[in-house]
C-alpha cells in the first residue's frame, strides 16, 4: 500500500476558552484573525482514505505530532513525505515499524556515498538507517515555456532492480493525493469556512466529525469503484458524493433499510454516473493559499493551472555529497 503523511492547518474561533489551547499565527507585526490548530494524517494515495489522524495546537510542529501515527504503519506500506519529514529520528522510526519510506531530502543536505548503484542512485545513511539516494530532474514543458525541478529523494528500497530509480521518482508524485484529500476537506465539505466551536472539547469533536464524514464518503467511493474493474477510486467525484449525501439528509431518503441492500447506494451511484476524466498532466506555481493581510499581495502571483505537454525525468547529481568510498 502506498500511503502519505503530511499537515495542514484549520482556523478555529478566537474565544477564551480556544486562546488557552490553540494557536494565533504571528508574521512579523501581524496576527491571524483565528485561531490555528494542526492535523496530521496518513492517507491511502490510491483511495484518499485516512489511515491514522492526529491534530492538536499549530504551536506543535507537524514532525512532533507525526511519530503518534507510527503506530498505524505496517510492513508492506511505502510511506511518502515532503521535505519536513527528511530527519533522521523520523526515518529512524518509520524504518522501526517495518513499512518502507520515499522522502524528499533537503535541498543542499550534505550526505555520505557509501556505494554507487549501476542506476545512477546510491547508498547512503540518515542516522541509525541505510537509505537510497535518487537525484533526479524533471523538466515540466506547458507549451510556452519549459520549468526545471531538481529533487533528490531518499528511500530504504535498496534493491534498484527490483524497485528502478525511474519508477520510484514517478511514485512520489502521488504524494499529491494527501493535498488533494485536504482540499476535498476543508473545501469541499467546509466551503473554506472556520470551524464553530468555542471551546476545546468542541473542537476536537468537530474535527472528528469532520474526519468521520469524510471518510464515510471516501469509502463509499472506494466501495462504488470496486464494481468496475477499469475505475479507480480518485475518479470518483467528492463533490458529487458531498452534494448526494447532503440531499439525502435534507429529504430524510433512505434511512430505513430495505430487506434487499443495495451495496453501492444512491452516493455510489451518483458517483459512477458522472465519473471523472482521467486525470490530465498540470503543474501550478506553489503560492501562499490564505494571506494574513486581507490585501492584496505587491508583485503578482501566478495562481494559473498550466496543462503540461510533456515531462521527462533524468537521474543527475545534485550538490551536498561527500564520497566515504575508497578510492
């Protein structure tokens, strides 16, 4: 199973109660109007289900809260994380559980080569771990111009038979699936709007509300999908599966079951319906989403979604290697 562990963060209400709990978030003389709390998760890349959840103060660094999930790892699962997630003591414990990691490393890090791979990767080691390095190039074209990415990646899939640096680079791009899972989230099912609840204890109900009809949804989705073997589960349209579910509480339909059941039901088959395309190659400028200034930002920002033509990868070497082999 190909999973990913990341954070995000959701406003809550700036009450006496929350003020002793949570979190404002400080830019230099500003403050946000909100209070913040911080949600971590493991999600499954190929269904957006969610494995494991943990959220408490924004104070508390997502790389604090992630080794409470580690609990939900198990051997057979690769684990992909961004480039906060690249420290030792993390890679330590997720080797622990058994399940295997690809991590996007620091750009600049400085890491030793223990052996040279006939792919183009190498070995190496992040504190207590042997782990293989892959440095790559990916050249973005969207038809009017051409966009140069360098990322290197660290994995504990050491066999580059069995698991080719090509392959293991395109992987990582599923890593994407956890944001698009937080936007279905907080966009989708939120609207983009601050959670009501003014004490503590709602809140942590709320989220988990929150986390509960999403994941009801994302496997309704899963379970509807199975029934066509040619449809994967991240072609069925959350949008849709919100506005089903939403029908049906507000007409009261289908509460009481029949003695026939229906197992893909009225949001899997709302679903299947209107499946989505397959999914097209785009790439947009990563930009600040919410600003702490109502105001608009000086300079422009490009929020565009360009379609990409093409894409093509090459292994490189990246800057910050030291070689301890001998010569």
């Amino acid at each position: 199973m190909v999973c990913a562990i990341d954070g995000t963060s959701m406003s809550v209400p700036n009450s006496d109660p929350n003020r002793g709990a949570f979190y404002r978030l400080h830019s230099g003389d500003l403050d946000s109007g909100y209070l913040m709390i911080r949600l971590v998760t493991v999600v499954a890349c190929g269904t957006r289900t969610v494995i494991d959840a943990v959220f408490g103060s924004f104070g508390v660094s997502e790389i604090a809260y992630a080794p409470r999930l580690f609990a939900s790892l198990r051997e057979g699962m690769v684990v992909l994380a961004d480039r906060n997630f690249a420290v030792a003591a993390l890679i330590g414990a997720i080797a622990e559980t058994k399940a295997d990691l690809l991590i996007r490393g620091k750009a600049g890090h400085t890491m030793p080569m223990i052996e040279r791979l006939s792919d183009g990767s190498w070995l190496s080691v992040k504190g207590p771990v042997v782990v293989r390095v892959i440095d790559a190039e990916i050249v973005v074209d969207t038809g009017g111009a051409a966009r140069t990415v360098r990322y290197r990646l660290l994995t504990t899939l050491t066999d580059y038979r069995r698991y080719p640096a090509m392959e293991l680079v395109r992987l990582y791009h599923q890593r994407w699936e956890i944001e698009t899972a937080y936007a279905e989230l907080k966009s989708s099912m939120l609207g983009g709007r601050v959670l009501r609840a003014r004490t503590p204890a709602g809140v942590e109900q709320e989220v988990y509300a929150l986390l509960i009809a999403y994941q009801a949804l994302r496997i309704a989705i899963a379970d509807a999908t199975l029934t066509d073997p040619g449809v994967t589960p991240l072609r069925g349209s959350f949008g849709i599966a919100v506005n089903t579910a939403r029908d049906q509480l507000v007409h009261a339909a289908g509460v009481v079951a029949g003695t026939s059941i229906d197992l893909v039901g009225k949001i899997g088959a709302a679903v299947l319906a209107e499946l989505l395309p397959p999914r097209r190659s785009r790439q947009c400028p990563r930009v600040v989403k919410r600003a702490l200034s109502k105001h608009r930002a000086k300079g422009a920002l490009d929020r565009t979604n360009y379609s990409s033509v093409s894409i093509s990868i090459s292994l490189c070497e990246l800057p910050g290697l030291t070689s301890t082999m001998a010569p």
